[in-house]
C-alpha cells in the first residue's frame, strides 16, 4: 500500500474522480474494524455504503449475519456476485440515509461516505430506542475529531457522547483508499454507556438542554436556578465537576454521571423526551421542559 507523500500516491490522487465515491481498500483497516467490533455468529451487523464489497466480504467471513446497504443498482448488482456463495449476507438497495434500522441489537462496521457521516450518526445515535450496540466506522478525519473532543460544542453531540463512548482509535491515510480523497479519514469506535436507564436519559436531555442554553454560565450558575443550590453542589461535587467550570466545558460522561446522580433525588420531577427522541430516529431541536420542584 503506498504511503502519503509516495510518487504513485500523488499520481492517484490528481486522477479525475467524477463521482465522488472513495473505495477503501487497506485490508488491514478492514480486519482492525472488524476486530474492534468482535463480531461473529449469532449477531447482526450492518454496513452502509458497501460498494463493491471490500467491507462486507471480509465480514462474510466472521459467520454474523451480514446486512449490506448499497444504494447504486450496478454495485448493487457486483456485491451480489461477488457474495453469492455466502447464506450470511443479504443485500439491500436502499439508502443508508432512510433505510429501517433493525429493532433487534446491531452493530455497525462500515466505511461511511463523508457526506452523510452526520445524518447517519444522528440516525443511530440520537433515538432513545436506537438498537445499536458497538460500531467501528471509517469517518472524515475532522469529523472524528469533532464528535470526539471531550467538551462536545452542541447540545446534539454531547448526547450522543453522554451515551456512547466515542472514541478516536487512529487515523486512516489517504493513501487507504482508491482514489484517494483531498484528507485523511479516522477509525471511529461506538459503544454504548453501560447503565443509561430511560430515566437517566430523560434527566440527561433536559440538563444538556438547560446547559447549552446557558451560554457563558458557569456550571453551578446554569444548574442550581432549576435543580436548586444545594442539589447542584452535591451532583457537581460527586462527580469531580468545578462548579466554576463554563457549563459547556463539562465534558460529556461527566453529564451522564450527573444525571444518574439527580434522578435518585425524589423532589426532581423530569419531563418527558420530545418526541423526537422517542419515536423519530432524526433528532431536530425540541425544546423540552425544565423540571420543576415539588
């Protein structure tokens, strides 16, 4: 495989590219994918965007039931050669961006196009009923890098960071791909919380919404006007949160931690996700509202 900076390199990546489309092709980033995820027999595992197969072939092999989603006809039509031999896979023409995700776990191994990475993430992270369980992706390099910084800059990242471990596990080069693209690409690990109950998520919601609409605010200032003083105090200080620390500067495991701390407090009453949440898998901006003291 040639490296970033390799004559051929150079020569690959001035080659026209019409239509957009970037084939990774490293086998040893497929099979560090597949190892990160552990799946095998037994289990459901998906990959969207399959093109021509380099993911979903080499996940034939780990005995899972294997769900390729490729929405265009002629790769559709190479993956179901190319596959044909294998019981465990199915083939789908479908789009990633609307295609029903399985009500049963899943997980996820898949090189995702770069523009689509945010409908995609929000399609299985955002829904409290999502059914994923783990996912290895191979995502835009600052992209990752975004999704995965310890104080999320939006209220939607930081609910997906709260519930899922986002982690960046390395970079991918360029040179990983056919043709290359203009930057590098990051392996991207998901894997649920442990722990994050109905009723913690609910809290969890409405604190982030009180949090990043809280501009400035320190994170004793922006909890303790809703949660009271002394509560707020108490949650921060179990948590190794500084009350003085920007609101939005709390990283965002600390908010789960907060929230599995206030539910136990029986004076909170916590009002419901939006619906949104709850029965649409495309987050959008519901406001919920703030729990009142009884």
């Amino acid at each position: 495989m040639p490296r970033p900076g390799h004559s051929h390199a150079r020569n690959v990546r001035s080659q026209p590219n019409p239509s957009g489309v970037h084939f990774l092709t490293a086998t040893s980033v497929v099979d560090r994918l597949i190892r990160e995820c552990s799946v095998g027999p037994g289990e459901v595992v998906l990959d969207f965007g399959a093109g021509k197969g380099a993911v979903t072939a080499r996940l034939a092999r780990t005995g899972a039931t294997v769900i390729a989603i490729e929405r265009d006809p002629e790769f559709v039509r190479q993956l179901r050669r190319r596959l044909s031999c294998h019981d465990n896979v199915r083939v789908v023409p479908a789009d990633a961006r609307t295609i029903s995700l399985p009500r049963r776990g899943f997980s996820v191994v898949s090189s995702i196009p770069y523009g689509i990475s945010t409908t995609l993430l929000r399609r299985l992270l955002t829904p409290q009923w999502t059914s994923l369980r783990r996912g290895a992706l191979v995502v835009e390099w600052g992209f990752a890098r975004r999704v995965t910084a310890a104080a999320p800059r939006d209220r939607e990242v930081a609910w997906w960071a709260a519930r899922f471990e986002l982690e960046l596990v390395t970079r991918v080069p360029a040179a990983s791909f056919r043709p290359e693209p203009a930057v590098d690409s990051a392996h991207l690990s998901v894997r649920r919380v442990p722990g994050m109950t109905p009723r913690v998520e609910t809290a969890l919601w409405t604190l982030l919404d009180i949090a990043y609409a809280a501009g400035n605010a320190t994170a004793h200032k922006a909890l303790a006007g809703t949660i009271g003083g002394r509560l707020t105090r108490g949650a921060l200080s179990a948590c190794d949160v500084d009350p003085s620390l920007p609101v939005r500067s709390v990283p965002a495991r600390a908010w789960s931690e907060i929230a599995r701390r206030l539910v136990r407090e029986r004076s909170l009453h916590w009002p419901r996700l939006p619906a949104t949440l709850v029965k649409d898998d495309r987050a959008r901006s519901a406001k919920p509202r703030k729990p009142r003291r009884r």
